[in-house]
C-alpha cells in the first residue's frame, strides 16, 4: 500500500512517542519536590537567668546551638534549611516583608527565666513565636512551619522527659501547676504574616491568572502578526508605519485583557483583589510586554515561532507556583530563572498578598526591559530583507 510507504505514517509512533518524552519532563518537578536551603530567620533574644552558684543559664542559645548541629538535612552537602541568624524582631517582620524568608522562630527574652521556674512552685509557661511567611509561597510556607513545628514538639518531650527524671530523683511531688505546665512545657505562638487569606485559590492566584493573560497575549501578537502578513508587499515606509501601528494595537489589547481579566476574577471568578486599580494596571504593562515579546519573535522567526510560547507555557507553568527551593538545579538555574513569565507572579504576589502598591520594582523593571526589547525588535524587522523582495532584486540586476 501507498500509505505504508509514506514517511509520516512511519514515523508517527517515534514522533508520538517524542512528544510523549517532552510533555512528562515538565512534571518532574512536581513529582516529589523536596525542599533544599529553605530560609529560615532564627532570633534568640533570650536574656538568660542568673542560677546561685553557677553560670549564667541561656537555653535559647542552647536551643540555637541545638538547631544547627542536629537541623533537618537531606544529605551533608544540601541541608532542608538555611538558617539565618539576625538579631532582632523588627529586623524579622523587615525580612519577611521584603520575601527573604518562608518564616521565622523568635525567643524571647524571659524564655530561660520562665524555663527555670518550671522547677518551682509557681511555673511559667515558656513561649516560642513562629511567624509564617504565607503570601511567599504556600508549599513552602507550609512546609517552613512543620519544621519549627516539629522543632518545638521534640523540645517538648526532650524537656518533659527531663523534668520528670529530675522531680523523680529528687523524690519531690508535683503540684497541681508543676504538672499542668509539663504538658506543654514550651508554648509556640503561631503567627501568619502577609496572610493569602480567602478566596486566593490557596495562595496561587497569581499564578492562576498568569495562565489566561499568557494565551491571551500569544493569541493577541499572532492575530496581529497573521493581520499584518496580509498587507501584501510594502515598502520599507509602510513597513515602518505598518510596525508602529502593530504596537499601538499591542497597547489597547493590554488596557482590554488587563482590565478585563482583573474584573473578570475579582467580580465572576470571586478572587480577592485588595488593589483592583493597581492590579489592573500591572496586568496591562504585563501584557502589553508579553505582546512585544511575542510579536518580536514571530516578525523574525514568522508564525511557527509561537511554538516558544507554547513550550514556555508547559514547562514554565507547573515551575511557577514551587518556590526555588523546591526545584533542581537543572530548572532552577536553566529553566525557572529564564521564565518570562515569573515576573508576573512575582508583581502579582506583592500586589495581592503583600500590600505594596505598584510601583518601579524588580518585577515591573525587569517586564518593561522585556517589552521595550520586544518593541526596538519589532522595529528591526521593518528593515530586515524580504526574501522575495531580495530575489526580485537580484534577477533585475541580472
């Protein structure tokens, strides 16, 4: 039969297969991700107490030495956690704010007074406070409070079993207070901070309306770029004007699917946006860059360089809600770092979670480097040499 000899009848399986391989490497990342260097801010404000007869006594040092010999570690070479020693409360709430760390432990200042006087018969209930970075990144946030979590729960039991040796061998009786207090002999104040709150799809809302506003601008650049390919033969001129006005329509597309999909989630979709304007506005410049980006690349490469996009879109997408520290190096370094599209959810993120209003920060810098890129590039190609053009030059020279 003719059809067994064609060429894509027979490759059809290898080429399946093919597509197969490369649609499954973007969930490896997904699959099992284990966190590595987590940042964690640890505080010790622990004033210590003066015990009679002896040294001065500070356990919240003790508990800081503890944390870094035993810490939570996958192998030597790559601990869970990067512990990060800083000196005071304001400088935690500063660093969070700023997305420096997932979460936080504090000691405080009385902890080893209140530690000692579990011993006595009026104990106070030491405290330790966690502070939750959720608005980061939910997994890691997560993950970040199960380990001080644990942390705090094996101090428990390490220092009740102790307790009780020590009134066991002392012969002593404990009191109503003694006992209750060895329940819980160290107390943890969870705190979340820059909350993602309700209605934010678990903390993924940014990357939840990267997805429309990504095909939307891949959509948007290739009808333009296929309207312009039917102008017929221009001159350089035309070309020109053809260009400029390619990005004029790239910029009321933006103020559409900006406006539109931030009314679109806040008023049919139920997602909480505390700053509508702003929001807005950060999508339109998201687009509009996303637009150039895009139209720069099919005005050199013509209509099958949309296949990038595409590509970008499975791969980067499953990247964009793990935080960094959940990645191999091989997607961090080569894939996640050269995402477009990160800078989106990262405006988004401080938008929608941390209060900042927009203004000229990484994210939005690094959007209007791409953009303004993607326009000086779509100008470029009015000066190119049209294939044709150039044949029909040279046959008249000829």
């Amino acid at each position: 039969m003719e059809l067994m000899k064609n060429k894509l009848f027979l490759l059809a399986p290898i080429i399946a297969l093919t597509v197969i391989f490369i649609f499954s490497l973007t969930l490896i990342p997904t699959v099992q991700p284990t966190p590595k260097n987590l940042p964690i801010a640890l505080v010790n404000e622990d004033q210590g107490f003066e015990l009679p007869n002896q040294a001065r006594l500070n356990i919240g040092q003790t508990i800081v030495d503890m944390i870094h010999e035993n810490g939570n570690a996958i192998s030597e070479e790559v601990p869970t956690v990067n512990w990060i020693e800083m000196k005071s409360y304001e400088e935690v709430v500063s660093g969070l704010n700023d997305q420096l760390y997932y979460a936080a432990l504090i000691i405080p200042s009385d902890f080893s007074e209140k530690q000692v006087s579990l011993r006595t018969p009026s104990p106070a209930t030491p405290e330790l406070h966690i502070y939750i970075n959720q608005g980061m990144n939910t997994m890691a946030s997560t993950v970040a409070g199960q380990i001080l979590n644990g942390i705090v729960e094996n101090m428990n039991n390490q220092l009740r079993t102790q307790a009780l040796e020590e009134f066991t061998q002392q012969g002593e009786s404990l009191t109503a207070e003694q006992a209750l207090s060895l329940v819980t002999p160290v107390a943890k104040i969870v705190t979340n901070v820059n909350e993602i709150g309700t209605n934010s799809a678990n903390g993924n809302a940014p990357v939840s309306l990267f997805q429309p506003l990504w095909m939307a601008s891949v959509a948007g650049a290739a009808i333009i770029f296929l309207a312009m390919t039917k102008l017929g033969e221009l001159n350089r001129k035309e070309t020109l004007v053809a260009k400029f006005i390619q990005i004029m329509m790239g910029a009321i597309l933006a103020f559409t699917v900006g406006f539109g999909l931030t009314w679109l989630a806040d008023g049919l979709l139920g997602l909480h946006i505390p700053q509508v304007m702003n929001t807005a506005l950060f999508l339109t410049l998201t687009y509009f860059c996303y637009f150039l980006m895009i139209s720069a690349v099919l005005s050199w490469l013509g209509i099958r360089g949309i296949a990038l996009f595409v590509l970008a879109l499975f791969f980067g997408g499953p990247l964009l809600a793990l935080a960094p520290e959940f990645m191999s190096p091989f997607y961090r370094d080569w894939i996640y770092s050269w995402l477009p599209m990160r800078f989106m959810v990262e405006g988004l993120r401080e938008l929608l979670f941390f209060g900042k209003g927009l203004g000229w920060n990484s994210a939005t810098i690094s959007l209007a480097a791409i953009g303004a890129g993607g326009a000086l590039l779509v100008i470029a190609s009015a000066f190119k040499k049209n294939p044709a053009t150039a044949e029909t030059t040279q046959q008249n020279v000829s």
